[in-house]
C-alpha cells in the first residue's frame, strides 16, 4: 500500500504531523506492506534565499494579526511539538526557500534515505536554527544521512531533480491539495492536517479494507484531498 505525503520543511504541522504518522504507523497491523513517499510542497514558493527581519513581525504582518498574537501563535505550537517529543527553536530558526532541500530529499529517494533526510531537515530548521537554503549547509546536512559530498554538491550545482519538485506541485494542485501535511493512501483516501495518531491509523485501515475495491485516481471518496 502506498502512503504519499505531502509536506513543506519549514512547516511546523508537518514536522507535528510526520512523529504522529509515525506512531500510526507502528500501530498498523500492515505496517511492513507500506510504502511511504515523501512529496514536495513550498508553502511559499516565492520565499527568497533567507527572509530579513523579525519573524513574528513577518508572520503578524502575512496573517493580518498583532506582533504578541504571533508570539502567542508560537508558544502554543512549541507546546503541541512539545508534546511529541519535539523541540522547537523559533527565537533562533532562519527561514527561506525550500527548493533546493526538496531536491536533495529526492536524491536520498534514489538512495533509500529519504525518509531519514527528511526527519534531518526538519530537526535542522525547527530545533537547531539551520537555514535550509544554503548549500553549505544541506551538503552538510545530506553527508551525516550517508549521502556522497560530491552528489549533493553536484546535485545544488544544477537542476537536477528540479523537474520532480514541480511534478509534486502539480501533482498536489491536480489532487486538490492546499494544505499540508496531507496524507493520501493509494491516491484513493486521503487527510490534510496533523491528525492525531489515532484518525491517522484509522486512514491507513481504511486504505488497507479498500485496496482492489477502489480506483486509484484524483476524485475518489477520500477525506481532506479536497483541502
């Protein structure tokens, strides 16, 4: 059964949303017969190299809220990512864009390490203030997941995997995605949002029963894939 994900790096629900599908998934009674594939999604796809300035002042500035709601709007999601085990660091994260980190979550694909590339990205931007869009910096990253220097390096250096980014885009859009994370089963059932473990598992259930039943195809019943 295949498990896509839809997920931004500089998301907090997304980093919230992957330790609780992860605690779904190994309540899963199929567990061992799940493919998961990590898809790209820039939440904005216009960020430049690092935003200036205060975060909390952007963020009041997007949302159209004060300095001390956004402030209010962090603490309380320190609090949930707390509960999972997370620690998140927005006093000293970096933000920018996430192009260049989506590309080298594709190269681990090819070398069966997305999944850990993934979780080292998103440690790197909420818990240790890492800025994502510096090659230095994701060559770095890429390296202590057992990926090649030179590929990484060679890979930021180019376009590769360019067009796989903007195929899960499109992808996304096709599928009616407009939130992450969104959490699709067979491209039949679907979730947007950090569901507690329990909604999660009852998704992959759901997935399983229905596996020959239903047409893989955007616009089956699901829940959520319509934002």
């Amino acid at each position: 059964m295949d498990v896509d994900i839809w997920s931004d790096i500089a998301c907090p629900w997304c980093y919230i949303g992957k330790r609780r599908f992860e605690a779904a998934l190994a309540d899963f009674e199929h567990r061992d017969d799940v493919r998961v594939t990590w898809r790209s999604f820039e939440l904005d796809p216009e960020a430049p190299h690092e935003h200036e300035g205060d975060r909390a002042a952007r963020l009041a500035e997007k949302y159209g809220m004060t300095i001390e709601q956004a402030h209010q709007a962090g603490r309380r999601i320190t609090d949930v990512a707390a509960g999972e085990d997370l620690d998140f660091r927005f006093d000293i994260s970096r933000s920018g864009s996430t192009f260049d980190a989506h590309r080298v979550v594709h190269l681990a694909a090819e070398h069966g390490l997305q999944d850990a590339m993934k979780e080292r990205l998103l440690r790197a931007y909420f818990t240790e203030g890492e800025l994502v869009s510096d090659d230095d910096t994701l060559v770095r990253l890429a390296v202590g997941v057992g990926l090649a220097e030179d590929e990484a390096r060679e890979l930021l250096a180019g376009e590769r995997y360019a067009e796989e980014v903007r195929d899960d885009e499109r992808l996304a859009g096709q599928l009616g995605i407009r939130a992450v994370p969104t959490f699709v089963v067979d491209r039949a059932f679907g979730v947007s949002g950090a569901e507690p473990p329990e909604a999660l598992l009852g998704l992959l259930r759901q997935g399983w029963e229905a596996r020959g039943l239903q047409p893989a195809a955007a616009g089956a019943e699901s829940r959520g894939l319509d934002g």
